[in-house]
C-alpha cells in the first residue's frame, strides 16, 4: 500500500484500489432511481459551536450566510449529538453509529501509540479507543460505491496518519493532522507535524481551508458527482478570531474572549459564504446538497441551554444539542422548520439514500434516514441514546418531548424538554411511570450496546 507522506503539502490522491480491504455494508450497491443527475454534496462540520450562537438566535453574532442557509432550508431545531465530545462525534457522523460501539467514548488526546487510553476522572475508567477502527464503514466508502469522488478538508482528529480519511473512503485530503485542535489559527497553526507549513503568519486557518474548498470546486472537472466534506477547526479554542471581525465586535462592546470566540464565528460564517458563493458561480448550486452542523455544545454561554462542553453537565441540552440545517434544492422547503429529535448518526443514511435514490438498508448502523422530515412528513418517533465517559453523568434517553439523565451515583434526571427547554424542573418523583418506562429502556440498551472488558 502507498503510504501516505505525513508532511506533505501536496493534495493525496487514492485510488481505491490501493485502500484497505474493508468488510463491505450489508446493503447491496443501488441505482439511482431518481430523475437528473446525482447531486453534489457538501459537509459543512463546525467544532464546538453551540446552538445558541448563531445570528438568528443571539443577536450579538453576526453570521449572515448561515441565517440564509436556514432560510433557503431546514433548521432542524432539536438535533443531537449521541456522544457529545469531538472524536466520538465526528466517528458517529462518519459511520452512522451510537460511538460507544465503536468503543469510543471520549475524545482521542496525546495517547496514540496504544488503541485504548483512560481518564483519570471517570468514575468507572472506561477504555476508549485512540482511533477509529479501518473496518468500520464511513459515508465516504459508501457514496464512491455509488460514484462519487470524495475530498476531505480540515479537522479528522480520528488517529494518526495511518487512520486518515485516505484510509477511510476519502479520495483526497488537505489540511489534516492528528491534533484536535490547533495551536493558534494563525500561522504556524499547530505546535508539531503542521500539514500546512507554506504560508505566513498573516494567513488564518478558517481561510487557508475555505481557499482549497473554493479551489476544489471551481477545478472539479470529473464525470461523477462529488462530495466534499469541510470539517472546520474553528470554533474550538484556543479563541483567536480573525482580527478584522475581532476589532468589529470589539467596536460593538465585546472584549476579550468573547470578541475572539465571535471573532471565529464570523470567519466561520464567512467560509459558508464563499462555499455557497463558488457553488453558484460554477452552476451546480441547485444540483448541490448542503448539510451543515455542529459536533457538540459551545464552550461558553449557552443559555437558554443548561450545560455546555464541559462542566458535568454535557448531556444537558446546551452540550449535546447542536446546529443543523439542511439545504436540498428541489426537495427542502425553504424556511421550514423540523422539531422533531433527531441526531448526527442520522446523516449517513440520509446521504445514502440521496446518493442511491433508495432507501438506506444498512444493517450496522443506527441512524434513521431524515428524507421523510426533508420532505414535510413525519417520522415515527423512537428512542435517542446518549453516552460518554468522563464524570458521573454518562447517559440519556430521550424519546419525544422527554429526556431522563443518568449517573453513576444512582441519580436520575427527568425534564420534559419542550415545556423545561433550560432543565430546570426534574420530574423524576412527579411522573414515576414514565421514569420507570424510561430508565428501564435505558438499561436494556446499556446491556446491548455498551461493551463489557
């Protein structure tokens, strides 16, 4: 197998048939059925920016290009992350599946050389994998069954080089390294193996990924459809905005942190922008599918959320509910609104099935395809699972308006989201039967789904 330079600046291209032999999915490859020719997608993928944050809920962020995403689609106002941390997340979006399957349940740190590591803090000193496994199925190897060619940009921080999206169904990649996050987004953007050592400190990183974004787009000269997947660094820390949109929201009154943290949001929003601005420009915009979401709660203020990304409280609705909005030209209705629950995993198959133009039968998933809610219909509802391993809250079910929280101490939490959107009002003693129904089905599939060592 051609192995893959880890300092190169080059863009890597792999063919498939030098990828790793991989256990195909249990759905045998379908035709697209559908009218016209298979549409584009894109992947916008935003680390640690809260659902709070965006223009047309806080005012104080200005994100223009995302509030006419929304406007153009779907914003799905109740999606959630099944392990609300930046690995897990990003594996459950990849292969459609509750994390803690793949034995996954915090984020990958330092500890690469080993498959599993532990957290000194966590009551029961779960192992949790330092990469994602080669033989899990991603979207990506899924979609070049049914033609596609697929890019990669930005934040993969699912193990070393030999884990990379080349290795997991991506054709090409740029501006990937092991890290979780970078060391300044300005140049030099990591503290070692930077992927992307030519460009000076005047360059931030936000920009340097939306330019090869840009220039993938306009250069795409292949006869098959193409998926691009730009996985930001931004928003996560450390906060350095781009200075120009710092000194903007610092004329408005914010200082410090919070004028950068806004700072990044708006150079966030800005590459959406320019994403969408290159769609139009080629003539693809109304052939291009565009997913955009977030992999976890905010760090800051997520009000009226309760949670966030840390602080003991990351299954509370502030660290495991997240943006999405979903823009499917032809099928989307524009400005329509879904507030139905649904989660990441959800996304693999809804690809799957705009890709075929059939409905996903993936058997090792557990997502549930999202086209009925695209097209105005309704799902049936069902329970959403909820785990991490860091501190004594560690798992959920949610089904519907109700959410019951777990901890290792023995305490339960019971909230009816949609009256007790901040959680306020523990109803655990006030509805003991639903209580019951739901703590037993959460330990039916802890039983099923959480691996024993």
């Amino acid at each position: 197998m051609h192995r893959v330079p880890f300092f190169s600046i080059l863009l890597i291209t792999v063919l498939l048939s030098c990828n790793k032999q991989k256990k195909s999915s249990e759905s045998p490859p379908a035709q697209n059925d559908l009218d016209g020719a298979k549409p584009n997608i894109v992947i916008l993928f935003v680390d640690d920016y809260g659902w709070a944050d965006v223009g047309y809920r806080n005012a104080k962020f200005h994100t223009p290009n995302i509030n006419q995403l929304k406007d153009d689609g779907m914003d799905f106002t109740r999606a959630y992350i099944a392990t609300p941390t930046c690995s897990p997340s990003r594996a459950s979006l990849l292969t459609g599946k509750e994390p803690v399957r793949i034995q996954m349940v915090r984020h990958i740190g330092d500890e690469l050389i080993e498959e599993y590591h532990q957290w000194e803090t966590d009551p029961v000193q779960m192992p949790s994998r330092n990469w994602l496994p080669l033989e899990e199925i991603t979207y990506a190897e899924r979609l070049k069954e049914f033609g596609y060619y697929n890019m990669f940009i930005g934040k993969w921080h699912l193990g070393r080089e030999e884990f990379f999206p080349v290795y997991q169904g991506f054709d090409t990649q740029y501006g990937t390294s092991h890290h979780g996050h970078p060391k300044s987004y300005y140049h030099p953007f990591f503290k070692s193996d930077n992927p992307l050592p030519e460009f000076s400190e005047d360059d931030y990183l936000s920009d340097v990924l939306t330019d090869e974004a840009e220039r993938f787009i306009k250069e795409y000269d292949k006869d098959q459809p193409f998926m691009l997947s730009l996985y930001y660094y931004n928003v996560h820390g450390p906060q350095i905005g781009r200075k120009d949109f710092v000194e903007q929201y610092e004329e408005e009154g914010l200082k410090g942190k919070d004028a950068e943290y806004a700072g990044q949001v708006s150079a966030m929003d800005e590459s959406v922008g320019r994403v969408r601005k290159v769609l139009e420009e080629k003539g693809i915009a109304d052939n291009t599918v565009i997913v955009f979401l977030s992999d976890q709660g905010g760090l800051f203020s997520n009000i009226p959320l309760s949670g966030g990304k840390r602080g003991g409280n990351t299954l509370g609705e502030g660290g495991a509910r997240v943006p999405l909005i979903v823009h499917y030209p032809g099928h989307t209705e524009a400005k329509s609104t879904c507030d139905f629950p649904v989660q990441s995993l959800d996304i693999y198959p809804t690809l799957i099935e705009i890709a075929s133009g059939k409905e996903c039968t993936d058997k090792q998933i557990n997502g549930k395809s999202l086209i009925p809610l695209l097209h105005g219909k309704k799902m049936e509802n069902r329970n959403l699972f909820f785990f991490r391993s860091y501190e004594d809250q560690y798992a959920a079910i949610m089904n519907g308006d109700w959410k019951l929280i777990k901890y290792h101490s023995g305490k339960y939490e019971l909230f009816n989201i949609a009256q007790d959107i901040s959680e306020q009002h523990n109803l655990v003693e006030t509805e003991p039967n639903l209580a019951a129904k739901m703590i037993e089905d959460l330990a039916s599939w802890e039983d099923e789904a959480v691996p024993t060592y």
